[in-house]
C-alpha cells in the first residue's frame, strides 16, 4: 500500500536480522535491510550515523519481526524518526523477545494508545492445519490435540534415546521423498546428549558419511565435509549473506591447494557462493540442528524437535511456540510428555521487567 502512495526512496523496509531483511525482500520484492543498516550503524565506534541531529530521510519506515527488537535498539530507532510521519511494526508477541534487555512489543501493545491490527489468517501451514491448532493452544498455555492430530505426531523418549529417534525420524522422512532441505531439527540447548552439538555430529554421520572422496577440514572440535549442509553464524552483507542462512559446502580446498595457503571451504547459499578461509571459517557451522532462535523468521516442511527434562530451565512458552509455528507440513515432537506441557507454563515473557510501559502511559497523560 505504501509503494501506491510514495516513491520508493521515502519507504524503508526493514527487520532486525540480517535473515529476516532477506526474507521480508524476497516476499515482498522490494529492497530491504537491517535496523542497524537503516540507522547506519559504526562498527569501530558502536554508535549511529541516523540519529536525533541526522534524522532518517524517510517518511514511512516498516519493521517485520518486530518483538526482536531490544529497548536500546528501538530508543535509538525512535531518535532518528523525526522526519517519519508513520511507523509500522510487524510482530508477534508470541514469538521469542528480544535477546538484549527490554520487551518492547508486549509494553507497546499493553499500553493500548497505539492504533492495532491483529492478523488471524494464518498462510505458512494450509487451512485446518494441525500445526496450527497446535499453536494456537501452546498460546493459551495448554494441549490436546496431538494424541488425535495428522500432521503432530509426540513420540515418548528419553534423554539417552533422542539421539536414536532422531536419526529414525529423519531417515524416514528421506524414505518418503523429503531432502535434508526439508527437514529441520531444532532444540533450545547446544550441550548434553539431547543438544545441538551432539545430534549435529550424529546426523552429520549419517546424512553425509566420510568416504573417501568427499574432502573434509577440522575447525576446532568440528570436522566440515564437502555436501555438509552449513548454517551462517555472522552477517557478511558484501558476500549476501546473513546470520541464519542455510546452504551446502560445495568444495574445501586444503592448504596446500589453496593460493592463499589457507584451507578454504566454498559454501553454495540458495545460489550464492562464499568463499572462507582463516578466521571466517568460524563464521559456520552445521545447520542438521540448529537452535530455535536461529530459526526464528524461517520455516521448513518438516520440523523435528526435542523436548526432555535435559531442556527444562530453557523451556519456556514462547520458545517453544516459536518452534512449533516453523514448521509448514509436518511437526515431529519427541522426548517426555510432561515437560512439554510444563514449558507451557513458564513464561519468561513476563516476569521481564522493564519501565517502558510506564513511561508511555504517563508521556500520554
């Protein structure tokens, strides 16, 4: 609506990550970037160039993934719109809050002198999605549909036994026609048996073995495999790519082949190609299992996810609401019952305390 009425150089499109900007471009086919692009963030100085006495130069600014937003990134925001007449933020106050301190889209919306529209349609899963209703009671802090669901299945499992089920899950869904594209696996947590670590290091295995052929490098406790499936740690917006992009190692180049005389893998991104040596090697790792705020902002056709006692000072509604919604056909919980629904009681969403709710109350006073 805002390209109908404004030229393209008052609008900015924006989101918090680096991911989430090349999404909202790729959706919306219009250029858009991060907030610390739009306010022209100084690395070396960790200050703004778009600030109160260099106000941004547009009269609409959009910001998708809005309950990312930290307070110090929106004070900063909101000292730079002097010349903004409107300012949309797109969010869901379900999803996971910010990393850095504040919760800035619940205070917002909790102050209610803001104008607010709330979108119920949902278009990632198909209509009467079991997904959907899944999430829609995760919200409300409670289950009962999955015993009947087609699309949920919760197979019981314990915390030695996740790494097993894991792999059978995934190995059926390659059975049945899906791609290592299409399945995720997510879990809160990087340590123990049932962690990100250890299930990326046992599908690694199975999902791209050691053969002989396919060279390999190791970086740290890591071993990176030509065909590994790889996820993006940093933003690298000169190589177009951003933390939290998913691709594939198409060559590792050892060092003594290397021009450089560096090992140097190239990783292929939805077509990008990216070269990495030295330090930047530590810029990925693998993406079998990937953390759910990683995954934040994606989805995929298939998503597994882990639930065990292993978790549970990590389990919290939001996170795992978060985690639930990525998926687009099918969810695959496993782990213990009880601790899922548990997590579904804990919300760290608000015990955060923050004062900006009343401060926004008593500047309208």
């Amino acid at each position: 609506m805002a390209k109908i009425f404004l030229p393209n150089e008052r609008i900015a499109l924006c989101a918090p990550t680096g991911r989430a900007a090349k999404r909202l471009a790729e959706v919306c086919d219009y250029p858009a970037m991060t907030l610390h692009s739009l306010l022209r963030w100084d690395l070396e100085t960790n200050t703004f160039q778009a600030n109160a006495q260099e106000p941004l130069p547009y009269e609409v600014v959009i910001i998708d993934e809005f309950s990312m937003v930290d307070a110090w990134l929106f004070y900063h925001l909101a000292m730079a719109c002097a010349n903004v007449k409107k300012l949309l933020l797109i969010g869901d106050e379900d999803q996971l809050p910010s990393v850095g301190c504040g919760c800035v889209l619940r205070d917002i919306l909790a102050a209610n002198i803001i104008k607010t529209t709330r979108l119920h349609k949902i278009f990632r899963q198909h209509e009467g999605s079991d997904v959907i209703t899944l999430a829609h009671q995760v919200k409300e802090g409670y289950e009962d549909i999955i015993d009947d669901a087609k699309d949920v299945a919760f197979f019981p499992a314990e915390s030695h036994e996740i790494k097993d089920m894991v792999l059978k899950i995934v190995q059926n869904a390659f059975e049945k026609g899906f791609s290592d594209t299409d399945v995720q696996v997510l879990a809160p947590m990087y340590g123990g048996v049932a962690g990100i670590d250890a299930l990326n290091i046992a599908l690694q295995k199975m999902i791209n073995p050691a053969d002989g052929y396919k060279k390999e490098v190791k970086v740290g406790y890591r071993i990176f495999r030509e065909h590994d499936k790889v996820l993006q740690l940093k933003n690298q917006p000169d190589d177009g790519v951003y933390n939290g992009d998913i691709g594939t190692i198409l060559e590792i180049i050892s060092a003594d082949e290397d021009i450089h005389h560096q090992h140097c893998i190239i990783a292929d991104f939805d077509g990008v190609l990216v070269e990495y040596r030295g330090e930047a090697i530590y810029h990925l790792t693998h993406a079998y299992c990937i953390s759910i705020h990683k995954a934040q902002g994606s989805e995929y056709p298939i998503v597994v996810l882990p639930i065990v006692a292993d978790y549970r000072y990590m389990l919290q509604k939001r996170l795992v609401y978060t985690a639930i919604t990525r998926a687009k056909k099918s969810l695959v919980l496993l782990g213990n019952r009880e601790v899922f629904r548990r997590s579904l009681e804990s919300n760290e969403h608000h015990t955060r305390k923050t004062t900006l709710l009343s401060r926004i109350l008593a500047y309208n006073e």
